[in-house]
C-alpha cells in the first residue's frame, strides 16, 4: 500500500493518521477488520482519476469525475462512457459497498441497509422520509471504539474506519433510494465516532458539498465529545451542524455512560462548544438519551439547564432504544414531555426527537451488524 493509498489504515492507524496529537490509547483498540486492498472510484480524487484514464481524450475526466462524485453511478450505468473503458474500470475499482440486506420499517418510512465492506466488515445505513425532508443516517466506522454503556455499536466494539468511498457511497446509496423525493439532509450518526475519522469525514463533507450539492448547514456531525477534534472540526467546516452527546451533566455519572469522558470532562467539553459557537456562530446541539430514573429526574434538568445556557445549546432529547447490552430502559414519553418542558421553563430551546424505525432496529443506537438476524 503506498503513502497516498486513501485507504491506508494500519493496525497503528487506529484513530485517524492526522490525528496523532491525541491518542486515545486504552479506548480505541487495533482495527479488527481488513481495510480494502484496491481503492474505489470515489476515493479517488480528480487529479487521480485523470491519471488512471491517462490517453483518454481530456473531456473524459470530467464524465468520468462526474458520473462517479455528482451521479453516483457505478461503471456499468455510464452510458455516455465506452464500452472499452467501463469495463476497465469496473475491473480496477470494486464497488464500496455490496448491499446484503435492506430492511423497510412498518409505516414504509424508514429503509435499513446492511452492507458488506471490501475486507468483510459490516455497516449499516438508515434512509428516514419526512413530507418535507429525507435525512440519511450515515455510518462512520465499522464498529465503535468510544464503548457507551447503552449504545449497540459501542457494545461491540470497534472494527476499523471507513474509507471516503464506503462513507460517500452510503449517501448516493440512500439519495438514489429517496427518489423522487429529494434527499436534503445528512447525519452523521450511523455507527462509529465520525470525529476519530477525522480526515476522510472531512473529505466526504468536501464532496458531499461540492458534487452532490447538499449544503453544509444539511449536514449535522454527531461526536461523543472528542475535544481536540472538534477544535479542528470548527476551524475546518464552519458552517457544518455539530451535535453533541451530552447525556449526563456531571462527571461521575457521564463517565459511566460515555466513557470518553474520563479523559475529556465536562468542563472541557463545554469550553470546546462555547469556542465553536463563538466562532461558527452556529449553535451546537446537545443530544441527551433519555434513560428512566438515570438522567430524567428534575435535578437532572435544573443541572443539564445550567450547561445549555453556558454553551447556548439547543436540547435534543432521544428517548432511549433498547439495545441488548444495556438493561436500564428509556424514559416513558410522559416522562419525556415533562423534561422537555422544565428545560423550556428554564429557557432552554428543546426538541424531542422522533423514534422511527425501531421496528427494524434502525433507531438510535440500534445499529449493530446483525443482519440476517434482525427481525
Ligand atoms: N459516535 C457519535 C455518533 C453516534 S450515534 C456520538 O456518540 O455522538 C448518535 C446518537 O445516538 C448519539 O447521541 C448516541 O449517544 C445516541 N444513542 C446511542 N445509543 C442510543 C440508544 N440506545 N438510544 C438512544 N440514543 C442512543
């Protein structure tokens, strides 16, 4: 594999290669699954494709480039490309990604894929239809290394990053899927730490922008609290939405929860939101699970109050989904209801977040590579 490979991921390269100024050591372990040998056509990048087509007429680049980044077309849908040549790009790029199963919740608005990775990891990615907007639900890495008590991802571990084209192909995937609907907005909270992938997360959100044309204010990064990520984060994609899993407002019960917070504490993390919002000027989101009789109670929303003013945070509260590893169960929507509204008291602005999918286990947290056995 060379130094330019797009997919270079070694055992060391656990976290993200320009991130070595924070190690996370003990929390992210090596990458368990084989990266893909060959690239994709869309980790490639224009000056690359050009090469590869080297004697090609010029204008081919652009076909090609296009096809590939604004269509999202695999070699065999390129019409308008020669026979001759889309068969030697088939044969140099597999694709990203081979669906292995799609999954349509009850009331049809919801579509789960599972795909297979080059190398035999899993990922999953989620297509939510709203009458006014199509989000997808976008995974980051196989697996997880961040290990949050009650989230399925994290309970299993983490497997390896994905690649510019295994994250990109997830969104042409789903827009194609959303047709004729249009598919408006990306989130960045399928399975894995987007924050500790940080440099392919930041050219997926290049392309995303720039050849699919979905703007950057669409486009919402969920992190855990990756401090110095999401420094470099602000300064990199000012106007890209940043939600933030707070969960807990005090150390010692966040800790359990996220235990990322051991290294990066609560008093950290709020000063790394202010900074983003004096510096963005957009409002970062604080995403707040909420789990019955562990952080619903009135103390929990006077304190969480507190931080959400400081941080001029928007609330962002998600019942709890169940996940197998966690035996704790979500706050009932009652529950809910009050909570929302002593933070709205306390003039915070909040909203509830619908629960859709969870019929086919693609609702928060739920994502876990279990194929063919999900109900
Ligand atoms: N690693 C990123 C993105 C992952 S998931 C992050 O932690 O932010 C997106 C959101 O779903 C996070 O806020 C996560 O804490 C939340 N979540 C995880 N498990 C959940 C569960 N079982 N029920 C509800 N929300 C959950």
């Amino acid at each position: 594999m060379s130094a330019s490979d797009p997919n270079a991921q070694s055992a060391s390269d656990t976290l993200d290669p320009g991130a070595q100024d924070y190690d996370l050591g003990a929390l992210s372990g090596a990458a368990r699954a084989p990266v893909p040998k060959r690239p994709a056509l869309l980790d490639l990048d224009r000056d690359a494709v050009a090469a590869f087509l080297g004697d090609e007429p010029r204008f081919r680049t652009d076909q090609v480039w296009t096809a590939v980044n604004e269509k999202g077309q695999q070699p065999g849908q390129m019409s308008a490309i020669p026979l001759k040549l889309r068969s030697r790009l088939e044969e140099e790029f597999p694709p990203a990604l081979t669906p292995v199963t799609e999954q349509r919740s009850g009331d049809g608005r919801t579509t789960k894929w599972l795909f297979e990775l080059n190398g035999g990891a899993q990922v999953e990615t989620v297509l939510m239809r709203y009458r006014e907007r199509a989000t997808v639900c976008v995974s980051s890495q196989a697996g997880c290394a961040m290990a949050c008590s009650f989230c399925a991802t994290g309970q299993a571990g983490f497997e390896r990053h994905l690649t510019v084209a295994e994250i990109l192909e997830q969104v042409h995937r789903a827009r194609t899927a959303a047709e004729p609907q249009r598919l408006s907005n990306i989130v960045f909270m399928g399975m894995g730490e987007p924050l500790a992938n940080l440099e392919r997360l930041f050219t997926s959100i290049d392309r995303i922008t720039t050849e699919i044309g979905i703007g950057s204010r669409k486009i919402t990064v969920s992190t855990v609290g990756l401090v110095p990520a999401m420094e470099r984060f602000a300064e990199a994609n000012g106007q890209v939405g940043l939600a933030v899993s707070l969960h807990a407002a005090n150390d010692e019960l966040r800790s359990e929860l996220v235990p990322l917070n051991r290294r990066y504490p609560i008093a950290d993390l709020m000063n790394a939101c202010q900074m983003i919002r004096a510096k963005t000027g957009r409002r970062v989101s604080f995403e707040w699970a909420m789990i019955s009789g562990v952080n619903d109670q009135p103390g929990d929303a006077k304190d969480l109050i507190r931080l959400a003013r400081k941080a001029d945070a928007h609330v962002n509260l998600i019942p709890l989904n169940d996940t197998p590893g966690y035996p704790t169960t979500g706050s009932s929507p009652q529950q809910v209801k009050a909570f929302a509204k002593l933070l709205r008291e306390g003039g915070v602005n909040v909203t509830i977040r619908s629960t859709m999918g969870d019929d086919i286990d693609a609702a928060c947290g739920q994502l876990a590579n279990r194929g063919e056995q999900a109900k």
